[in-house]
C-alpha cells in the first residue's frame, strides 16, 4: 500500500510517527556525542588542575587522594603551576563545558577551592 492511496488523517499520523523517531533518535545521538566529549574535556581539565590543587590547597595529610593518571599525548596541556597558568588553560575549558562540569563535582570543588586560595592571596599580599 502506497503512501498516497491512504487517507489524509492516517497519512498524517505516520508522518507524525516517522518525524517523532527521526528527532528522537537523532537528540539521543547527539547528546551521547556530546557526553564523550565533555567527560574527555573533563578529563584533561583535571590533570592541569591537580597537581596545582594538591600543592596550594589541599586537605588535611591524613587524607590520601588518589592519582589521577598522567596524559601520554605531546600535545596534552602541562599541569598548571601558577594561577596565571590556571586562569589561561582551565577556565577557558570550564567556559567550554558550560554546565556540564556538574558530571565532574570533585574538579566543580577543585576550582572552587582554588578561587578561594586565589583570592585570599590577592587580598593579603
């Protein structure tokens, strides 16, 4: 049965089921795609900000973090070693991410620790 032997209002219906799924399926894909690319994005965010964290602010010596592993890639970012270098890397990156930082709240309370440091170091300096 042809599409232009049905009715109108069956015709229209189908139609309405082809481009729920088209669209469905198409914002899933993206979003996915998406996804991938904030955790990596994420991921490398992470390195350039820990080794900095962990020398200017960080928690009490009883409390052991773990390793976040280190980036094979020569064209990986060097780890931060001064806020200048962090306000020129990280939060370019954080703008990127925009609100999809909240899959990572550990580096979300990282850099909100660190602005604090930064902070209190301008303001008694």
């Amino acid at each position: 049965m042809s599409l232009h032997v049905l009715p109108t209002p069956v015709f229209r219906i189908l139609q309405y089921y082809y481009y729920y799924y088209y669209y469905y399926y198409y914002y899933y894909y993206y979003y996915y795609y998406y996804y991938l690319a904030d955790l990596s994005l994420l991921l490398v965010a992470s390195f350039v900000v820990n080794l900095f964290f962990s020398r200017n602010c960080g928690l009490a010596a009883k409390i052991v973090g773990r390793p976040v592993a280190i980036l094979d890639n020569p064209l990986a970012p060097q780890p931060a070693r001064s806020f200048v270098e962090l306000r020129e890397s990280v939060i370019p990156m954080l703008l990127a991410l925009g609100p999809s930082v909240h899959y990572d709240p550990v580096l979300m309370y990282k850099v909100l620790r660190l602005a604090k440091a930064s902070l209190t170091q301008v303001l008694y300096v």
